[in-house]
C-alpha cells in the first residue's frame, strides 16, 4: 500500500471526524442528560463511523482503513453504556453488510475498542488527568485493535505490515487526542454557558429562580396546556407583616427569614414545579398538571408549616405568618396574565381577611 494513498485516506478521515466533533456540539446542547443524550451521542459516533467507511483506505478487497477506531475507543466516556451498544451494533451491521475478508476481524476489532473504551472510562480522572497524556494512552490501547489483522490471509497481512501499519497506528492516536481535545473543550464550554444561564436566572438569596425563569416557564406551561388541555396552577404567596420585621430586628433577620421561607416551600414541592421569587417577599409557584384542589392544599400545606416553624434570629423567636391566594387556568382564566391578576387578587382578599390565610380566585 503506497503512503501516499494511506496520507490522503487519514486526511480524509481527520475531516469526517471534525464533522463528527461539530455534531457532537449540537446534541449535547439539545438533549438533556439521560438515555436520549447517551443514544444520540451513539447514533453520531456510528454514522461518523460510517461515513469513514464508505471512504476508507482499502489495502485489499474487503479491508479497510477507516475512522471508527478513535470513535469507538472514546464512546462509552461520552456515550455511556446505551450509546456504546447502539454504536457498536450499527457500526457491525455495517461492516457484515460490506463483507470481504476483514468482516471477522473487523468484527473482532469493534469489540476490542468498545473495550478499551469501556476500561478508558473506569480509569479515575485524579489519577490520570484529562488532557494529552490520558488521550495518548486512550489511543495507544486502541490501536492494540490492528492484531485483529492476523486474521487476515497471508499475503494480505504482507501489504499491511511495516511503514503502513506504523502510519495507521500513529494516525489512530493523532485523531484520539484530537478528538478527545475538541469535545472536552466543547464540554467545558458547555458548562460555562449553563453556569452563566443559571446565574441569571436564579435569585442569590433565596436561591429560587426569578422572573425571568418564571416567564419562561409560563410560557412553557401555557403551551402545554393548548396542546394537552393540561391542568396548571399558580399560588401568589406573601409574607406578612414583612416590612415591620426588616424595622425592628434589620434587614439582615429579615433577608433570613424570607430565605427560610423560600426553602419551606421549595421543600413541598415537586421537582417539575417552578418556584419564583416574583419581587420583595413575594414568591410564585407555579404548579402545571395541578388542579385548583390540589394547587388550594398545597398552599395551606406551606401556610401551615410556616406558621408552626420557630424563626430564630440570635436570641430572639420570630413568629412568621403568610398569606397565599390561588388561581387556575380555565374558561374564566384563559391567559397567563389573567391567572396573574387572579392569583394576585386573591391574595389582597387574604390579606383584607385577616392575612395568615389562603384564598382562592
């Protein structure tokens, strides 16, 4: 096999990798953390495979030099379990479907690097650190694939054999420690972006999320509902008397209690609920798939504990109070502004009542 041909053959594949690195970007951006993610993540890693396939170096009829070596040996890191099964058995299907003389070995091959990837992923990262050193031994331990090739006749194995076997090999590595490079940069990355995301839109003291969360999250709510006549609640709450007790013991008792308050509720809730410091001591929740019933007990509920919880500020007993007012969308309440304006309505009647009550619109 000329170098020549073996040279442009890895550029080619340096290519499809890159598309494959791009690729990587998007599903990770789009898909939430799950079995989803894990078998998008193999589907891209199989049809990156794939197109290298289709554009290998073949040093004989039915043997081929292709990308899917640094692709497989870094899938299950990436891709998990379910993502290195689904690309493991697409890209098998697709090599039995090429047929020739390497299928056995090729075959043999596929299974050796989703082993190598499997044991890359074991290895804990404080001892061998992410980076050029880890991605080098990642690529070294997949390129102990190429002893499949002594499954391969004689006088094909003599083609192979010395300076091309050498290219091959040092090829494999170079396009791990690319690959491996670029999608830690891209994770990292990632992480920045969601970190700044959830900064703007989580309030600092009470660590709920703020209006700005809440507008997305109504809109999310309000579509669901035109799509699936789902049920969703809102429960304005409001804790009384606020102002006086930032005037007698400081804003800093009072920015505690509201804290506290924050985390009784949060605490009552169910994870898929959003919960909103609306602005000052004012917090919404904003409940989808919940009728006014159950929106009316959950409120009482938090009332309640809140009501018979000792706030302490140094040595002093704060007895804290709230009053909560509840809407639900229906043929009266129709919008998001409407439920709004309910749910705000039916608070000042809690209040105009006596306050440490629930009301409903």
């Amino acid at each position: 096999m000329e170098l020549s041909i073996l040279a442009t053959g890895i550029v080619r594949i340096l290519g499809i990798t890159a598309l494959v690195i791009l690729s990587y970007s998007m599903v990770i951006r789009n898909f939430p953390n799950g079995w989803k993610k894990s078998a998008a993540i193999g589907i891209l890693f199989a049809t990156g495979s794939i197109l290298s396939m289709n554009d290998a170096v073949m040093p004989a009829p039915g043997v081929f030099f292709d990308g899917r070596t640094a692709l497989l040996a870094i899938v299950y890191p990436y891709g998990g379990l379910i993502g290195t099964v689904i690309a493991a058995l697409l890209i098998a299907a697709y090599r039995i479907w090429l047929g020739g003389v390497g299928v056995v070995p090729g075959l043999l091959s596929i299974l050796m690097l989703c082993c190598v990837s499997y044991a890359a992923a074991r290895v804990p990262v404080r001892k061998i650190p992410v980076g050029f050193g880890r991605s080098t031994l990642i690529g070294l331990a997949a390129s102990l694939s190429i002893i499949s090739v002594v499954l391969l006749p004689g006088e094909v194995v003599a083609t192979i054999v010395g300076a091309p076997l050498i290219a091959v090999i040092l090829a494999n590595i170079a396009n791990v420690v690319i690959i491996v490079n670029f999608l830690e940069r891209e994770k990292s990355r990632l992480r920045i972006i969601r970190a700044l995301e959830h900064e703007a839109s989580v309030d600092p003291l009470t660590k709920l999320q703020n209006r700005r969360a809440f507008d997305k999250a109504a809109l999310r709510a309000m579509n669901d509902n035109r799509a699936r006549a789902a049920h969703c609640s809102l429960i304005m709450i409001d804790i009384d008397h606020f102002k006086t007790i930032n005037d007698r013991l400081g804003h800093y008792t009072g920015d505690t209690v509201l804290a506290d308050v924050a985390a009784i509720i949060q605490k009552n809730v169910r994870l898929g609920d959003v919960v909103v410091r609306y602005g000052g001591e004012e917090i919404l929740l904003l409940l989808a798939n919940t009728k006014q019933d159950a929106a009316n007990a959950l409120a009482e509920r938090v009332r309640s504990e809140i009501e018979n919880t000792d706030f302490v500020s140094g040595s002093e007993s704060v007895n804290v109070t709230v009053s909560a007012g509840v809407a639900s969308l229906g043929e009266k309440y129709a919008s998001m502004e409407a439920l709004l304006k309910a749910a705000d309505k039916a608070l000042y009647h809690a209040k105009l009542s006596g306050r440490n009550r629930v009301e409903v619109a």
